[in-house]
C-alpha cells in the first residue's frame, strides 16, 4: 500500500493522465477472454493486486507481493491524505445517490477530504462527452470510478486523453461499501482472504462472477512454477 500510494502521489506531481487497475481474480480471469480489457491493463500506469487470491497466484510463479492493495482501501487511504494534503477528488459510478452517501461518509470520517464533486453510474453513450466535461470542470486530482469490471476501465480507456485527471482507478463496488449500503468483511476474514464468501453472502446475485475463481485457482497452479 504504501508503495501503491507513493506511486499514485507521484502520478499527481507529473500530471495526467495516469490509470490505476485494481487486478482481482475475476477481473484478471476476464482479461483472458477480452482482449480490449487485457490491452488495457497491459498499458495502465499502475496494477495493484486486489484479492489474496492473487497474492497465492503470485507465490504460485515464484514472486512474492507483500500484501493486497484493494479498490475501496485505496479509496480510503486516498481520501486521507485529500484531507491532509489538499487533493481533490471525484466520485463516478454506483448507483443513484451511492456516490453522494459514499462522499458524505468520506467528509464524516476525514475531514477537509477535498471532494470535487459526485456523479451516479447510469448513462448513455450520447452522454459521456458531458460527463468528462464535468469531471474536467471539477479538476479532479483524482478520479475513482465505480462501474464495475470492465466497463469502467474501458470509460477510463476510451476517454484517456480527455480526462484531465492525473489519476484515474476503477474501483467497482466500493462506493457500496463506503456508504454502508453493503457491510465490509471483518478484518479476520480480510486477512483469511475471504471477503469475497462474505459479499456473495450479502449479495448473492453476485455469485456467476465468482465461479471465475475456481477457474483462477486452477490457472494459477497449472502455471505454477516448478
């Protein structure tokens, strides 16, 4: 994390536009069958491993990351420093007024967090034009997008030279989390690598994305290395 944050601080200092990718099992499992997702990720600035599930993998090819870097404690960690060092930030995604609750527990729980400003997730193609100018209206230095994988890599794609940014990460469902719509895991079963029994639990319309990880496991250790 603290390398994660270092990084994206110095992403701020150059400039835009930089894109953040928070890689998880079943993210990365997509890449595998969408090749526009996996250009993408192979040219983003920063992929950071979000899920224990990746760190075993990683172990599984004979490296060793010290610790996951997740989406929502990005978001949070981000939000800290908003307050203790002037960046402004953006909230896109979710659903409606998720971002707007997500925003106010930000204010509640760091004060001075630099919120530049807040936009649900639901658009039409012939409006993202008018999304990027009010986000480039804002002048975010950070914008966090909630649409989910992979939609809002490819937003943060497509619109890349446009968005003026300097740091741009999709961060799927955690503006759920932040706003309290959806409980977050304890930290024993963060720890345990099981946040992610602990949200099919309270979603479990979630659960076709996660019958990717059993695939996940099994790639990872058939290319284990020997």
């Amino acid at each position: 994390m603290e390398e994660a944050v270092s990084l994206i601080e110095s992403f701020i200092a150059e400039g835009g536009p930089h894109h953040v990718f928070t890689a998880d099992a079943s993210g990365i499992m997509r890449a595998h069958e969408d090749s526009e997702l996996r250009d993408i990720i192979r040219q983003a600035d920063l992929v950071t491993p979000d899920g224990a599930g990746v760190i075993l993998a990683t172990e599984l090819q004979g490296m060793r990351l010290p610790e996951r870097v997740s989406g929502c404690d990005l978001v949070e960690r981000l939000a800290r420093l908003s307050a203790e060092r002037g960046y402004r930030i953006y909230l896109f995604g979710a659903a409606e007024g998720v971002a707007d609750a997500a925003a106010a527990a930000l204010v509640e729980k760091y004060p001075g967090v630099h919120i530049a400003g807040t936009r649900n997730g639901f658009f039409s193609e012939d409006e993202e034009v008018k999304i990027v100018q009010a986000i480039n209206r804002a002048k975010p230095d950070i914008l966090f997008v909630a649409l989910g994988i992979p939609k809002q890599e490819k937003f943060i794609r497509k619109h890349f030279e446009l968005l003026r940014a300097p740091v741009m990460i999709g961060v799927g469902g955690s503006f759920d989390v932040i706003s309290g719509q959806l409980k977050r895991a304890p930290q024993w079963m963060r720890q345990a690598g099981l946040e992610w029994l602990f949200r099919i639990l309270q979603q479990p319309e979630r659960l076709p994305r996660f019958a990717a990880l059993p695939q996940f496991v099994w790639t990872a250790w058939r290319g284990r290395k020997k």
